[in-house]
C-alpha cells in the first residue's frame, strides 16, 4: 500500500532537497560547524531511527490491515525490553554472564520477539477482536485501555524501578573509528543494532513480497470480505500480523536496552508515540515508509538535540510530524485516500 | 460630569458589596481551616500520617525509594514492643512528580480532608510544596520533606510563607552548591566545566548556583539540558568538548547517570569525570568508577541503615533515606502531642511538637533539630564522595 512510483519519487526528491539545504547550513554556517560534528550525529541518529523504524513498522502493519492505531503498541515494546531484561538477567548478568555473549543476546532478541509476539496475540483476540465489526473509536479506546493496563501491570509486578541493561560492559565499549580517533566514532554495539535492525526489515519485506502468507497479508489489507471469499481465513493473517509486529516491536525493546541502558514501565509511551509519528510521517500503513519514517524521526532527533539543545529536540520531532500533515496528510510514501463519487 | 459620579459611585458600592461577599465567603473557609487546626483527634492505639510522594510517573524511581524508606521506619517503629499501644499507620498519596503538580494538590487536600490523619511526609518536590502548601495550611498540616531543597521554599516571602507548617530533613541547595564549586575549584583545580541539567527544579537550582560561583571564579562553564526521561544521551555527549575537564550531573535518577556514564565512555570520552549531586547517591546503581558527587554523609554503621541495605539487596536506595528521618520526625512529634493531650491531639499541637524536635542522632549522619524557618539547625554539611571500582561510594572530602 505504498503512493506510485511517480508520486513516491517527488515526495523523495523534495526530502532531499530539504535535507541537502540543512546539511549545508549545520556543517557551514550553524554556530557548531563541522563535518565531524554532524557526521557523528547523524551516525547517532541513524542507530536511533533503526529503533524507531522497528516500531513504527509494528503501527503501520497493523493500521496497513485493520485501520486501527494499535497505541498499545509502545508498551509491547516496553514489554520486550523487559524481556530481554529477564533473559539477561537470568543467564548472570552483563558483567558476569554464564554463557558466551554472543549467545546470550541471540537468546535476549529470541525470548523477547516471541514474548512480545505472543502478548501482540493475545492483545488482538481479547481486546481488538471482538471489537472487529464496532465503531472505529471502540478499538482506539480498547488500545488505550490495553496501554495503561499494560503499563500498570508492569508497574505493580516489578516496580517502578529502573533497570539498566549496562550493554556497553556486555558487549564491548570499543568500535570503530572513522577519520581517526578524533573522528566519527561508532560503537559496536551501534553497528549491531543497524545491522540487526537492517536484517529484520528485510526479512519483513521478504514475507510481504515473496510468501504466501505476505500475499494473504496483502489481500486482506486491500479488501476484507473479497479475500474471504478466496480462502484466505481473514483472522488468521490479522492475527499473524500482530505476532509479527509485536515481535519486532520486542526486538526494538532489546536493542534500547542495550544501546540506551535504562528501562522502566513508562519506556513505551514516548518511544511509543516517536514510533507512530514516524509511521505517520513515512505514510502510515506503508511498509517502506515506516522505515524512511523511522530514520528521519531518529535523524532529527538527534540533530534537534545537537544543534539546538535536548529542551527543543521533541518539539521539532512533533512539529515535523504536524507539518508533515499538514503538506502531504497521507505521509511521505503513503496512498491519498481515494474519493468516491 | 453628573453621569461620571454616579458611576463612580456605583462603582464604589460594587465593589463594598464584593468585598462584603467575599469576605463573607471566606470567613467560613478560614473558621474551618482553624477548626481543622484544633479540631480534637482522639489518638487510638494506632495514629496516622500521610506521605505525599510520586509513586508513580516519571519519577516514580526515587519516589518509591522514599516510601520504602518511610515504610522501613513505620515497620520498626510497629515491630517495637514498647510502641504496641502507640502504632502508626502510613497513608499514601501518589503526587506523580514532573506530570503535574495538580496530583501534588490534590493529595494534600485528600489528606486535609482526612480527620484522623495528623502529620505528613513529603512532598518530594520543591514545586509540589509551593502548589500545596494552601492545602496543608488551610488543613492545620504540618509536612516535612525528604527531598525539597529549593532554597527560597523557607525564606518566607519569596515562593509563599509556610512557616510553622512546612519542614525539611534534607539540606537546601544553597548548602550543597558551594561545597560541589568549592571543590571543583580547590582540589580538582577544573578550568572548564560542563554542566548538564535534568530540567526539573532541583537540578535547574543546583546547576544554576554551582555555574555562577564557578563563572565568578573564572572557571569555563558551558550549559545544557536534558529530559528525566532521556535514555539517549549521544547528542548531548558529541556536544562535549574532549577539553573540557568535568561534567556536572545534578540530576535525581542514578540509572540515568550510569546510562550517561557508558554513553560517555563509549564515545570516548572517558577522561572527562563526571560530578552528581545527592540525588545520585545511589551506591551499587551509579557506578562510573572515579566519577565524583555530593552528598549528606549519611551513618552507614547505623543498624537501621544496614538492616535496610541487607533487605534490599545491598542497594541503599540512600535518596529516600531523609524520608526516613522525616517519618520518623513526623511519628515522634505525634506521639508526644499525644502523651501531653492524654490521649488527645490536635493537628496544631503536632505541628508544635515538630518545631520542638531533637534527634540528637540520626540515620543521615548529624543530630536533626529545626530553626524556625523549617531548615534543620545544621552542622548538616556536604560530603564528597567518589565511587570506586567497585561500585562503592568512598568519602574524600
């Protein structure tokens, strides 16, 4: 469900334009100039917008075949990271882990994708499900609902404490430099989460495009009812879609904890509403567009907080996203909604 | 001219009549506050006191170490055979530190509301206590906090007077500010000095004090902010010069300066040490080896202080532990409003009681007895602190 090529292109190139008019400004002319300056923030960014783009993936399946804005999708995340949390935990810690690391974070991003999933599951037969055929507020508030429910359920089971994932001693505090040590510099731990972000969105496109499950998934986005009338068991992929989703949504979680260290029960709400701010922006219900999204989202933010000040960071990522809406209300890669007469 | 008079004199008798009104209106409110004040509260075997504290929300992290804490001291207090006829029960308010300190208010009128409950605990922060004080002053309600620490929030004029009625078991920030600079200056001998604040107001307090000493002595200060619910701290970090000396953290959630800290190691930047302020006392939980901070030197061979180390699992939680004191403050002070009313109190004579307080010994370290202004009469200096590699936290100065 992406705009036409045509379309897609026109939007991109303006974007570039955009991006190009700023790049020359902060590295020539803002007060803190510099190539290294921006290289580095932008390395920063894109880790950053890897974690968002995973999220936002996760709102844009769902709304991509239910139309629902699954805001209960940002505590499932949080619910990830916690995950990956226990798993870490369980198997001694990040200074002392029982077994070879590499292992240890194949089990935290295993554990924590199919816990989230199996939560995503069981969100959408309980609280969406039954709601299938109501008014479209119903299921909004039903997420709402999930979301705070969600949240004080984690609070009341574990506390309101933070936990710190301490991933730089899991994994390494080295990585590599670019243009010498004073230079860009980018952690391993960095590089593993682009990397790894990079490979599950491919594997995403991969089941859209090429399985046959991506195409029922396509089917029953387009129509409902015409793809029931085919075979396809309509509640079966919308059930899918959420455990994929979700499962991604986990993985975000386990790579913030280990990049960003902390968790606690309210991690969700903010990530939560940068992941779906950058599903809107890239065009919420498009696969590639919540991955553009994501990383504009992340780029920004770290931009913001560098050349302007941490204070003033959300306020451009949400008035990008107002004026997003406000220009092109379908988002940068999404499909105008058609009229008919 | 004749219409201008008329007006005038319109004018006037609107305005009698208003006053009149409001005058009337009020003169209820304040009857009721002042029989909230006095009005007679049979004591029981078992007396309350509230705790205002964020419970949850953003800072839910350091209030729930204050309501363990305060907890900590209502379970022994309770555990005591001595007090069987005398117990306390803790009633709970969740003010949702840095959401709104409409939940701040709303807690102190609940407990104004409340007739058995006589004394309270918190709130934690210094804008909570200027939104509630009207709450606890029209309920006759003395409060004490752990954590407060703006400086003016005693001065009695200049957020509002509360004198009489609110208290503090922590030192203000005009305290801790000039032993961090001092230090800086002294004995680290730094020329240049980041200072990051967490944009709430006990960090923007302290940030403000220590930059301007700082700058008056000549030292390079360059300033920035960053959320308490940050966790991605890399554009703040890239900011840094690498020729800056120290970075001053005074923030209130150790999981945050950790999660600084190896942000700031991993980027390379691990020559720059890191400076808190009390409210990263948190040994075990902010572990930076070298990193340096501030805090009151709190007794760690008291039994109590150890008894909660060991319960909960060697974290001290050491913010929440002026909650303690003022738990423990607050319980004294009923208890012997009690004893003198013989068996009666009045939320007035509690409030007297607090004023007339002398801890000739307590867990943070120094004997707690308060001036007229509700600050403690101190010998209540700061401590400097530096973390080992270890974790834990070695008093240097």
């Amino acid at each position: 469900m992406i705009s036409t090529p045509r379309q897609a292109l026109g939007n991109l190139a303006g974007l570039g334009v955009l991006l190009l008019i700023w790049v020359v400004y902060a590295v020539y002319f803002s007060p803190t100039q510099g190539w290294t300056f921006f290289l580095q923030l932008t390395v920063d960014g894109i880790i950053l917008g890897s974690i968002y783009a995973l999220i936002a993936l996760g709102y844009s399946m769902v709304y991509g075949i239910l139309k629902l804005l699954n805001f209960a999708h940002g505590d499932v995340y949080m619910i990830g990271a916690f995950i990956g949390f226990g798993v870490l935990t369980l198997f001694g810690g990040p200074l002392n882990p029982a077994i070879p690391v590499a292992l240890l974070v194949l089990c935290m991003f295993v554990v924590a994708m199919l816990g989230s999933g199996f939560l995503g599951l069981a969100i959408e037969r309980f609280a969406y499900r039954p709601l299938r055929d109501a008014p479209r507020i119903a299921p909004l508030i039903s997420a709402l609902g999930v979301a705070f429910f969600l949240e004080n359920s984690v609070l009341l089971l574990l506390g309101a404490n933070y936990r710190n994932y301490d991933g730089y001693d899991l994994i390494s505090y080295n990585g590599i430099h670019l243009g010498g040590s004073a230079g860009v510099f980018v952690s391993y731990l960095g590089v593993m989460v682009i990397v790894g972000a990079l490979l599950l969105m491919v594997g995403l496109i991969a089941l859209v495009r090429w399985t046959q499950f991506g195409k029922a998934m396509r089917a029953v986005s387009f129509d409902r009812e015409a793809a029931a009338m085919m075979g396809i068991d309509p509640d079966r992929v919308i059930a899918i879609t959420f455990f994929v989703g979700s499962a991604l949504g986990g993985a975000a979680g386990v790579m913030f904890g280990l990049v960003y260290s902390q968790i606690y029960y309210l991690v969700g709400f903010l990530a939560g509403l940068k992941g779906f701010t950058a599903a809107v922006v890239g065009g919420i219900g498009s696969i590639p567009g919540a991955m553009l999204g994501g990383l504009l989202v992340g780029l920004v933010e770290s931009w913001a907080k560098g050349y302007l000040n941490g204070n003033v960071a959300d306020l451009v990522v949400f008035g990008i996203l107002i004026g997003v809406m406000l220009i092109r209300p379908s988002g940068l890669l999404g499909t105008p909604a058609l009229k008919k007469v | 001219m004749k219409k201008v008079m008329v007006a005038a004199v319109f004018a006037v008798a609107l305005s009698i009549l208003a006053a009149t009104a409001l005058g009337s209106a009020n003169a209820p409110a304040r009857a009721k506050a002042s029989s909230l004040a006095t009005a007679s509260v049979t004591c029981g075997k078992l007396r309350t006191i509230g705790m205002a504290a964020p419970i949850t929300g953003p800072a839910s992290d350091i209030g729930n170490q204050q309501v363990r804490w305060a907890k900590f001291f209502v379970k022994r207090w309770n555990a005591n055979k001595a007090n069987r006829n005398q117990k306390i029960k803790l009633v709970l308010g969740d003010t949702q530190l840095g959401v709104d300190t409409a939940f701040a208010v709303k807690v102190a009128q609940s407990f104004k509301s409340n007739s058995k409950l006589l004394a309270v605990v918190g709130p934690a922060g210094s804008q909570e206590v200027v939104a509630s004080t009207s709450a606890y002053k029209a309920g006759g309600l003395g409060f004490i906090s752990g954590s407060a620490t703006r400086v003016t929030l005693t001065d009695g004029h200049t957020d509002g007077n509360r004198r009489g009625y609110f208290y503090r078991t922590v030192p203000n920030d005009g305290q801790q500010g000039p032993t961090v600079a001092n230090y800086m200056t002294k004995t680290l001998k730094w020329k240049r000095v980041y200072i990051i604040d967490d944009q709430e107001t006990y960090s923007q307090g302290l940030a403000d004090g220590v930059q301007k000493i700082l700058n008056n002595r000549g030292v390079t200060t360059k300033r920035d902010s960053i959320s308490q619910t940050a966790s991605d701290f890399s554009a703040a970090i890239a900011k840094i010069p690498s020729s800056y000396q120290g970075i001053y953290i005074p923030w209130q959630l150790a999981p945050q300066a950790q999660a600084f800290g190896q942000q700031l190691q991993a980027a390379g930047k691990s020559k720059i040490k890191l400076f808190g302020s009390d409210g990263l006392f948190a040994p075990g939980v902010w572990k930076i080896a070298g990193s340096y901070d501030s805090a009151f030197p709190y007794n760690p061979a008291d039994p109590a202080v150890k008894a909660y180390v060991k319960a909960h699992g060697g974290n001290g939680e050491f913010f929440g532990l002026p909650s303690y004191v003022a738990a423990q403050v607050d319980t004294l002070a009923v208890t012997r409003a009690c004893k003198a009313g013989h068996g009666k109190t009045t939320r007035a004579a509690v409030r007297k009681q607090i004023l007339k307080t002398n801890l000739a010994s307590s867990l943070l370290g120094f004997p707690v007895r308060f001036q007229k202004s509700g600050e403690m009469k101190l010998p209540a200096a700061f401590g400097i602190f530096q973390i080992q590699k270890n974790g834990s936290f070695k008093r240097i100065g």
